[in-house]
C-alpha cells in the first residue's frame, strides 16, 4: 500500500470518527431537551395541582392561633365606621353662693337695703344712696304708673313700634290685643321689654312722654335721687336710681293690691290667639323656692349687674330686701338671708319654709 492511499484512509477514519462524535453529541443533546420539555410540559403541572389538593401539616402549636382559610370566600358586609361624637365643653363651675350664720347678713352686692313694708323703718343698709343703674326692677315704676291711670280692663292693640326693642321679649306680634291688666301681669312676671314699651306708648303716647310720667310718680313715692328714661330699665347713662329711692318705689308698688297680686304670680297662662297659650314662669327663685316670699322684680344688665327686689311676709310682718349690682351665684341667697333676718327666722330655721331647691345656675 502506497504513503498516499495510507494517508488517505487515515483522512477517512478521523473523519468517520468525528462524524460518530456528533452524532453521539446531537443524541446527548436530544434526550436533555426531551427531558426538560417533558418535565415543563407534563410533570411540573401535574406536581402543583397536587401540591394545591394536598394542604401543607400544620403543627399543634400554630393551628390553635391560625385558622385555616376557608375555601369558599363570601363579601363581608360594608360596616360603618361609627361618627365620633365631640365632647360637650364642660360648663364653668360657678362659686359656691354665701352662706349665713346668723346675726346681720354679710352682702356683697353694690348696694342694699331691707326695710319693713308697713312702718318703713330700715333694718339694714350699704350703699344706700349710691347712684347706679337698676335694670328692670324698674318696672315696678312703671306698672305703678300703669295702674294709676286705672281702666285695666281696655284693650291694648300692639304696634310695630312696640315689637322694636331689645330682648328680653314675650315676643310681642303686631295686631294682637290684650287689656292692661294681662299685660302688667306679664311685664312683672317675666320681664318683658317689648310689654313696657307697649305699656308706655298706650298710657301716654311715646317713651319720652311716659319717662315724664314716670319720673314724678318716683318722686311722690319719695325717691329724689332718681332719674327714668325708658319704663323697660335698658341702658342709658342718663338713668339712674339708688337703693333708698328703689325702696320707696317698691314700698309703693307693695302697697297696691293689683300689682301685689300680679308679683306674686309663679306661673302665667297667656293667651295668643287662635286657642293657643304660653306658660310663663316668674324670673324671681326666691319666690319659687321659699313660701315665706311673696313676690316684686328682678333685673339685669351688664351695667347694672344683678338685681333683685324681694318681698317677703309671715306672722303679720312685711319686709322688703332690694339688693342691687350682686352677682349671679349671690343675688338670691343675699336677698334670701335679707328675708329671712328682717322676719326674725334664725338660719338654722329656714329650711322648713323651702318649697324647691335654690338654684344658682344659667338663667
């Protein structure tokens, strides 16, 4: 055999011998792309859904603290959240009212004076001719005025011009009638401006003319040191009185059986029209609370502050307490004590005439 046919077939077996490494290689490579696509395809599939069938072991321990999850899921109602309600602003606590041990009563109020009714002697005195303003309490002047002109029984028919004034007010509407009378019984129970002003125009045709009116009678009843502008008892630095000249004006009002009776109304059933009615409670707790007080007028204003004419009767005496500028946790129980030292009725005494609680709170 020749070099060059030698040559030759050892060129054919390394290529034959390649040619069998690849098709060995192309095998190899054939089955492991088989195998993935078989296991991707077929057997991985299949392993999840039983892994999904067949739940996990869960120990004792955490199947008491975690509940299995239901397979079923339902929407669970919508639940509103519950609107917080803000918390109401605590009320400032008033001071306590004064307390009496006997003996002279101890008053804080600007002004006081306690008398008695039928003799007018004075048991007891501060500030006496201390000129300041005195708010509705002087509405016992007007009234006093009212019931002079007698005719309690007319009719009052009510004006626009009647309606415009500041609180505090029944209210009063335009058109509406009531006689005299029913309305001195209103203005002395529950204080109502727009009842003076009425009350005014129809006894003397203004305010203006009225206040006239209004200051003579204070000085027929001895009070010197005053000066009305309106019969209401709204501000105005041109009206003044003092404790002594309210006193006289009081002792007058006393003295009249009408109005006597008309200060000594707790309760006040008005008529308005059309079957209806109002029921009105009278601004004095004094007289709500003490069955020895029989009645007269409170008042207020910023400027004038707490007001308060008391009367008060038992085993034949009368006395009157006017107590001017207290505060609201004062006025009652220094009118009270006043009461109760003018009659005679030890402290120690005085809850055997209370009737109801003696409140000191809002108005």
């Amino acid at each position: 055999m020749t070099a060059s046919a030698m040559l030759t077939i050892s060129r054919l077996h390394r290529r034959h011998a390649r040619l069998v490494q690849c098709v060995h290689m192309s095998t190899r490579l054939f089955r492991s792309t088989f195998l993935f696509l078989f296991c991707t395809c077929f057997l991985l599939p299949v392993h999840a859904q039983q892994t999904r069938a067949t739940p996990k072991p869960v120990s004792k321990a955490s199947t008491a603290a975690v509940k299995p999850k239901s397979t079923t899921t339902t929407a669970k109602p919508a639940t509103a959240k519950p609107k917080s309600t803000p918390k109401p602003t605590p009320r400032p606590q008033l001071p306590k009212p004064p307390t009496w041990s006997g003996g002279e009563p101890q008053i804080t109020a600007r002004a006081a004076v306690l008398f008695d009714a039928n003799t007018g002697k004075i048991l007891y005195a501060k500030n006496r001719d201390m000129q300041m303003p005195v708010a509705s309490t002087q509405k016992l002047l007007t009234a006093l005025v009212v019931c002079d002109a007698g005719n309690l029984d007319r009719r009052v028919t009510i004006t626009e011009a009647d309606t415009q004034v500041a609180p505090t007010k029944l209210p009063l509407r335009r058109g509406e009638t009531f006689t005299r009378r029913q309305l001195i019984d209103i203005l002395l129970v529950k204080s109502c401006n727009d009842v003076a002003a009425a009350l005014a125009r129809d006894n003397a045709g203004s305010i203006e003319a009225f206040s006239t009116r209004m200051n003579v009678r204070a000085e027929r009843t001895g009070a010197r040191s005053s000066h009305f502008i309106n019969p209401h008892g709204l501000p105005d630095p041109l009206q003044y009185s003092t404790a002594r000249d309210m006193a006289c004006i009081a002792r007058a009002a006393y003295a009249n059986p009408v109005l006597r009776r008309s200060m000594a109304t707790r309760t006040l059933v008005v008529p308005r029209g059309e079957g209806r009615t109002v029921t009105l409670k009278n601004t004095n707790r004094v007289l709500h609370s003490y069955s020895f007080c029989n009645g007269m007028k409170t008042g207020y204003t910023i400027a004038a502050g707490r007001c308060l004419i008391s009367s008060a009767s038992l085993n034949g005496r009368d006395v009157i307490a006017v107590v001017l500028g207290a505060q609201k946790h004062t006025v009652w129980h220094e009118s009270l004590y006043l009461l109760a030292y003018g009659l005679d009725i030890p402290p120690e005494r005085l809850s055997t005439y209370r009737v109801a609680p003696l409140n000191i709170g809002e108005e």
